[in-house]
C-alpha cells in the first residue's frame, strides 16, 4: 500500500487486550496510516469499514464467514479477494460460506488451498 499511495487495512478484534496488542504491533512497523485495528467483533464492525474493499480475510468462527461476507459484499470490487482460513478442518461450520463462494451462480472464482487448516480463495468476478 505504501508504494501504490493509497489502500486501508481494517481489523476487527473483539478482545481488546488483543486489539491494543495489534495496534501497538501496526503502529511499531510504521503502517499506521495503513491499517486500523477496532476493538468489537467483524458483524457488528464490518457495516461501518468503508468501500469499496478489494481483499476480505476471514477468520476466526467459521459460522461467521458467510454472515460478514453478505454485510462486505455490497461494497466490494470486481476482482476482490475473499481469503478464509481453516475451511478444511471445519467444513461443516462453514459449509453455507463454501457452498456460496463455489456455487457456478454466485459471481466467484473461488479456490481450496490445502494449507495451514485449508484455505478458500475466492474472487469476486462480478
């Protein structure tokens, strides 16, 4: 972000000894101007992040993947990236959220990588 001149990261953790930890850690490396971290948890917080997103990571409950991809996706960019972890281990939390990013209908390219837990890969193609 620092060599295109523009983009925002926003993180969301509900545990705020953990969001203090993070913004600490964002502001050390010098990409304050970059990234935010807000304490409270991604289904209350995502309907304030501003558009338009072009990358979503997912993580954390499983169950929630699909519930914040409907709340981002209104603002998100041809071409953006959904990014979850852990989908193999816990397929049956996330099976809406799988069945969602690769249904032929849905506007996704979307891809299982075999590692760290699985990761789904998906972009947004409309």
């Amino acid at each position: 972000m620092s060599e295109n001149g523009h983009g925002r990261v926003v993180c969301c953790e509900p545990d705020t000894v953990r969001a203090e930890a993070a913004a600490a850690a964002v502001e050390k490396a010098g990409l304050g101007q970059y990234a935010e971290v807000r304490v409270g948890g991604p289904e209350r917080l995502q309907a304030t992040v501003p558009g338009p997103v072009d990358l979503l990571l997912l993580a954390g409950p499983p169950e929630s993947f699909l519930p914040l991809l409907k709340l981002v996706e209104p603002r998100m960019l041809p071409g953006a990236m959904v990014v979850a972890h852990g989908v193999r281990d816990l397929q049956s939390l996330c099976a809406g959220f799988l069945a969602h990013v690769r249904s032929s209908g849905s506007g996704y390219v979307s891809l299982p990588l075999p590692i760290d837990g699985g990761v789904e890969m998906a972009v947004r193609a409309a």
